[in-house]
C-alpha cells in the first residue's frame, strides 16, 4: 500500500519523528494524510509578495514626497519682493537733497502730526480728501523719485482695499429689527412725500452687497486716515532727524516731568527706537537677499523643505536683530551708561531751521485747523 502512495508522489519528502520507535510507525499512515492534505491545500493558495521597486537607488519608504506639491508658496517671488520693497528707505532720513521741511522746525512737526491725526477724523469728506491730496503732491514735491513711487503706490492700494471692504460690507447685512409702527394704510394718515432733491440712502448694488451712505462715509473715513497717518509720518521721518525729533517730543512733554513722569527715559527710548528702525529693515533686506543670492532650486524642494527655509529666515532675522541690540548696550556701557537716564545727559538739538519756513508752516497749520472747524456749516 505504501509503495503505491509513494509512486503517485515521487517529490514528496518524507520525514518522520522517529525512526527507531514503532509507536511512529503505528501512525504513518495519519502523518502520511495530513501531510498530504498540507500540499494540496498550499498548492492552491493565492500568495502576495511585496517588491520594492527602487530604480535610482531610494528606496519605497520615500516614494510619497513624489505626491508632494512643490514650490506651493512661490518661494522666490516672495523673497524677491521682500528684498525690493526694502531696497528703498523706508522710514529713514534722507539728507540730501535738502528742501522746505529740512528747514521746518521739528516741534512744528510734531504738532502737525498731531493735528493731521486728529482733524480728518473730525471733518467732513471733502476736507479728507483735501487733506490726502495735498499729502500726495508734497510727498512728490519733497521726496526722491524712487522713494515716493514705492511708498504712495503701496499705501494707496492699501488704502484702497480698506475703501473697497468696508465700504460694501458695512451696511450690507440685512436688518434685524423691525418697525413697530403700524403703516399708513391702517393709522389713515398721509404717506411721507418723496425727496424732491432725489436723495438716495442706497448709492450702489452689487448683488448682496450695496453701497450706502453710511459705509461711504466709514470707509472714507477709514481710508483717508490711514493714508494721512502712513504718508505723514513718511515725510516727517525722510526729512527730521531722529535726535529732533526727540528734542521735540522732549520740548512737549517736559512741563510732565513736576508730576512724576520718567522723561528722560521715554526721551531715551525714542531715540533708541528710531535708531532701531533701520538696523531692522536692514537685516530683512540682507537676509533675504542672502537668500535669493544662492540660487536655490525651490522646484525641488517639497513643501515641508520650503517652510523650513522660511522658518530659518524668521530665525535668522531675529538672532541678527538681538545681536545688534547687545551690541548697542555694550556700546551704552562702555559709554557710562549705568541705567540712571538722569545722570547720564543726552545732548539733543533742534538742528538748524529758518524763520520763513516755520512761519509759512505754522500759518497752513493755523488755516488746517481753522477749516475743519468750520467746514461742519459749510457746505463743501
């Protein structure tokens, strides 16, 4: 019986537990049919093998970044703009060429900043628009070429986007409340007549966004007081230096100085910020032309790769920007300095002006005020 079976599967190997006992042989024939039952049910088992296909040398485990969107943020556009709009100066005083504001007195400016801050916000929309016009043509009048191109095209396309968001979202929501008054038709009285001038609340529709008066006069508002603040405070930074005006702050708040109020540390602390102002767009502008400098292939790097290098950027900026500011303190030390601003004098000037220029300044600035306090009865 045996022979026959091993004749019908010459391959099959044969392996029993023991040879030298006949217990095993008493069950050969049970181990003879389970290992029979073994190979037919693995002859027809489907098997699955995984292969990993690695052509240039990496292996399966890295196949994913190849899913990964690359050059998502349009690396080298962004640092290619960051290292333009700062090649101009921007809040940094240039001396030359020297023109009507150089010779204004800087407590003179001091007080039109102030003025340019608070009056727009107390007039009407012509006098806004006046006070913005009139910015514009000085800033072109007073500053370089380069300088006022970058600066009054960037703050007005700022101030334009503000315009244009709140002007069609500040009454577009419909309103929640209504009349409790009962109509014409029930009470018996007359309907109100019609505007005979054809006034109109709603100036313009845009599908489920409407201009009107109110969001005319908010976003007007809005736009012309942010282009005063940016664009006056331009002007005064391109043509005062940042020891005047701290002279001039120092020349204002100095009577505050009987009730307790650290002048001379607040004085110190502007002059140390105006100061700080360049040395921070400097090294925006020099590290991210550091980085535009090496040529990085930013179409292979993934994403992750990408906002790595920003984050070093980030990095970079601050580390420079707190050595600076050690450095400025060691310079303080070495100098004197031991904390105490009223033992250590800072000598502060008002620089070199001309009476013809103070006078005609404070004379537009007397006239300014005068306008917009009667501007409120005047129809403009």
């Amino acid at each position: 019986m045996y022979p026959k079976l091993l004749s019908g599967h010459p391959k099959l190997l044969l392996v029993f537990p023991s040879l030298s006992s006949l217990h095993s042989l008493r069950n050969y024939p049970e181990i003879l049919s389970q290992r029979l039952q073994y190979r037919h049910s693995t002859k027809f088992k489907p098997q699955i093998k995984c292969i990993t296909n690695s052509s240039n040398g990496v292996g399966g485990t890295n196949n994913w970044e190849k899913w990964m969107p690359r050059n998502l943020f349009a690396a080298e556009k962004v640092f290619g703009a960051i290292s333009g709009a700062t090649s101009s100066p921007i809040a940094q005083y240039i001396s030359s060429p020297t023109t009507f504001l150089h010779c204004v007195d800087p407590r003179i400016k001091m007080a039109w900043l102030l003025a340019l801050v608070i009056l727009p916000a107390k007039s009407n929309m012509a006098m806004r628009l006046g006070v913005v016009i009139c910015l514009a043509l000085l800033s072109i009048w007073i500053q370089p070429t380069e300088v006022w191109k970058d600066q009054l095209g960037r703050v007005t396309l700022l101030c334009g986007i503000l315009f244009v968001l709140l002007g069609l979202s500040t009454d577009s929501a419909p309103s929640l409340l209504c009349s409790r008054s009962p109509p014409s038709s029930v009470t018996g009285l007359p309907t109100l007549p019609a505007s005979l001038e054809g006034y109109k609340y709603v100036i313009m529709k845009l599908g489920p966004l409407q201009l009107t008066r109110k969001g005319l006069s908010a976003a007007s508002t809005a736009a012309c007081l942010t282009f005063t603040i940016f664009q006056s405070a331009s002007l005064c930074l391109t043509t005062t230096t940042s020891e005047q005006l701290a002279f001039a702050l120092q020349w204002y708040i100095l009577p505050l100085a009987n009730l307790g109020v650290p002048v001379a540390e607040i004085i110190l602390t502007l002059l140390l910020s105006l100061r700080f102002i360049n040395l921070v767009f400097d090294e925006v502008r020099n590290v991210a032309l550091g980085i535009v400098s090496r040529r990085i292939q930013w179409q292979q790097l993934t994403t992750l790769e990408t906002i790595d290098v920003f984050f070093t950027y980030i990095r970079r900026i601050f580390k420079n920007i707190y050595s600076h500011a050690a450095q400025i303190s060691q310079a303080m030390i070495v100098r004197g300095f031991r904390g105490d601003c009223r033992s250590h004098q800072v000598l502060l000037s008002a620089g070199s002006s001309r009476k013809i220029a103070n006078i005609v300044s404070f004379s537009c600035l007397v006239g300014l005020i005068c306008a917009t306090t009667f501007s409120r009865y005047l129809y403009l």
